[in-house]
C-alpha cells in the first residue's frame, strides 16, 4: 500500500495503544490495574453537563465559528484575567478540539520545513510527532546533570537558526515536576532575545500540590499580548476531569491566532457546539471540582510516593503536580519498553516506558487512579521485581509464583 513518508514517520501514540492493550485484557477477564492512565476519574461537572443539555435540548447543533463561539471566548477572557492577570481581547483567543490541537494549529502556524522546536526532556509523548506533522524537527533537550530541570545554559546550547519554538510544560506530564519562576523567567527573556515563540503548555497548572502556585509567564514580560513571543495552552481535559469534551484554547497575538483559525477551519472548523457550551459551563459554573480533584491528586500521589520508596534502588522525584509521576527503575531495567512489557505479562500493571518519554530506565505511572488500584499495581510491580519479597503473589484467586528473580 502506498503510504505517505509523513505518514511513515509518524509512530502510533504509546499511551492510546496501552489503553487498548488493557481494555482487551481487562475484556479476557484478566486482573489489569492501569497505571498508564491520562485522565482522572471525576465526573465532569454539573454546570457543564447542564450547559451542555440546554444546547441539545434545542435540537439546534449546528457549525460553530472556526475560532470558537463568543460565549467560550468570553469565559476564556474572563479566566486569562483572573489566572493569568492579563485582558486580552477576543481575537487574542481559539478554541479547539483539545489543547493537542491548538498546539497542533498553533505549530502549523509558525513552522516552515525543518524549523527547529526545541522542548525539555522528559517531553509529553506527542510533542516531537506533533513537531514532524507540522513540517518541523524536534529538538529535546535533556539536563547535563541527569535531573528532569534542563539549565537555560541547556537549552541555549541547542538553539540554532533554525529554532522557531520552545515549548514548556510545567507541572510537567510525565516527570510531575515544576519548573521554577526563575527558570520560566529565563526561557521567556531567551525567547523575547532571540525572537522565537514560548508555546507554555499550562494543561496541568491547576492541578499542583503543597500550596504551591502555578507559575504565569505573562510576569515575566514588559511585552503586551500582541508583541509578546507568548502562546499560552489551557484546556478543560485534566482540570475539569472533561477529556471527552475536547476543548482547548490559544492565548497569543492577533495576526498569529488569525493564522491559526485559517488552519483550523480548514482542517476540522469550529469545535463541537455541545463541547463548546459544557467548557462554558465549566468555565462559568462552581469551581469547587477542582479543588476536590486537585486534593484527591495531591493524597494519592502521596501514597504512590511512599509506596514506591519503600522499593528498593527505585528512585523517586516527588511530583509537585498533575496526576503523573516518573521514578527511576534502570537499578532493576535499563530497558523502559522491556520493563514496562515484563510488568503488563507477569503482573498485570499497565506503565508506560520513559523511552516514549525521551528518558530510558524510568516508567511513567499515573495516580489518576483509585487508592486500592495504586496500593495493588505498586506492590505487585514490588513483587515482580524484588527478590526480598514473598515468593508468591495472588491477583484475585490466581496464585502466581515468582520463578524469574
Ligand atoms: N499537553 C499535555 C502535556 C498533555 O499531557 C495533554 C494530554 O495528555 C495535552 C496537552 C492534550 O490535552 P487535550 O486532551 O486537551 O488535547
């Protein structure tokens, strides 16, 4: 068959896949505990969920404005100024099918062929496929020392002419840390010094734990919206537990949002208007799902930590946000995908390897979950790889006996 050498280039997404690995186990009866998730288990609010009904009651679904309706818009604005401390107007905003996508027209907006994004490692998984769709070449960049904070000296070092982008995630998806003020202060000054674009990737912002407080990049600029090298990404996904809906949004200057509507409404037009109107619920409605999500996030990650320290030669940065975190397991494997493919064959625990992640030797595991679903996928990824453990384990009623370590 012919394929396109895009479409070649491009590699199925890890973490999808693993979603319908587990399903098919899950479906044969297996024992599956996911580890791999991306979404939280929260139902979506209910002022989204009556916004959303309202439309359909009317029997009136129709296309929407390629850039988004009014009324998201408005909520967008409102939620800028009080997060971000910044008025923008409406032509400073899109709403799209996702943050993924408004990254993705925002990407297509401002690369030529073999323009250079350069972005941290670890790195969101779709970040460098994302990159290649959009004509470009990605560039991770990954810290000297070995931690999961890449010095701006890093990522100066990587920089070239044909650098277009830096794009930073922070709290981070998969290693959960933050970057500091310090560090975002200096990305953004590196951006304004070499006229490149900051696409801030803000997905998790709200999601953070021990009193800490999202970092906003508009500080750290003298620059208005509309001369600022900033592209900020929200979405309602992970902080409205609304990852079905599929909305995101773009804040950036007016000529590069024209842009990017112009790709969009070539390529999908204006997001679905029941999606629209339920984030316009969520945006507008009580905002208290948050806070009971971001404190469920905060206690399992907590148990997830502990449990996890207790294994021995695994290595563990605590996670300061989203519902991810990324120990260290190369004592045990070197090998992320043999890893992560030993655990889901033995034990049953679904994990995604850091090789997808731009990191070897580390798994990411998600505390999107359950208590009891953490407690049990640590201690049986415990068991398969601790020799000091009993030598048998019981997933329900079947008796599995360690005959490996
Ligand atoms: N950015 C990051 C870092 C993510 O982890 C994700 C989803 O996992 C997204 C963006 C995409 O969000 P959405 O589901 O709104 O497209």
């Amino acid at each position: 068959m012919s394929i396109s050498q895009l479409a070649r280039s491009i590699s199925e997404s890890p973490t999808l896949k693993l979603n319908e690995t587990a399903a098919l186990l899950r479906d044969k009866g297996e024992p599956v505990i996911h580890l791999g998730g991306g979404e939280p288990k929260s139902k979506t609010p209910i002022d989204a969920i009556i916004s959303c009904s309202s439309l359909l009651n009317t029997g009136e679904v129709k296309y929407t404005p390629a850039d988004g309706i009014p009324a998201l818009k408005k909520a967008v604005i409102h939620y800028t100024e009080e997060h971000y401390d910044k008025r923008v107007a409406p032509e400073n905003v899109i709403v799209s099918s996702g943050a993924k996508q408004a990254i993705m027209v925002a990407l297509y907006a401002i690369l030529d062929p073999k323009d250079e994004v350069v972005f941290p490692a670890p790195y969101w998984v779709s970040y460098p496929e994302m990159v290649k769709l959009a004509g470009g070449v990605p560039v991770p960049v990954c810290a000297r020392d070995g931690t999961f904070f890449p010095s701006i000296g890093d990522i100066t070092e990587v920089l070239s002419p044909y650098t277009k982008a830096i794009i930073l995630n922070s709290p981070n998806n998969p290693s959960g840390v933050m970057y500091s003020k310090e560090f975002i202060a200096e990305v953004v000054a590196l951006c304004e010094s070499r006229n490149i674009y900051l696409i801030m990737d803000d997905t998790y912002n709200r999601l953070i734990f021990d009193g800490r407080t999202p970092v906003n990049c508009y500080a750290f600029t003298e620059k208005d919206v509309e001369t600022s090298k900033l592209i900020v990404i929200n979405c309602v996904s992970k902080m409205y537990a609304m990852t079905g809906f599929r909305i995101g949004w773009a804040i950036a200057p007016r000529e590069l949002i024209r842009a990017m509507t112009n790709i969009q409404s070539q390529q999908t037009s204006g997001p679905a208007a029941p999606s629209q109107w339920a984030a316009v619920g969520a945006l507008n409605g009580v905002q208290a799902s948050i806070e009971a999500l971001r404190l469920t996030l905060q206690n399992n990650r907590n148990v997830m930590v502990e449990r996890l320290s207790a294994i021995d030669g695994v290595s563990i940065v605590k996670p300061d946000g989203t519902f991810y975190c990324f120990p260290d397991f190369s004592a045990y494997e070197k090998n992320s995908q043999k890893l992560s493919q030993f655990l889901l064959e033995k034990v049953r625990v679904v994990t995604v390897p850091g090789k997808e992640f731009g990191m070897e030797g580390h798994l990411r595991l998600s505390f999107c979950g359950t208590i009891k679903e953490i407690r049990e996928g640590i201690e049986r990824i415990q068991w398969a790889l601790d020799s000091n453990s009993a030598n048998e384990l019981y997933l329900g009623n079947r008796k599995l006996v360690r005959d490996w370590v």
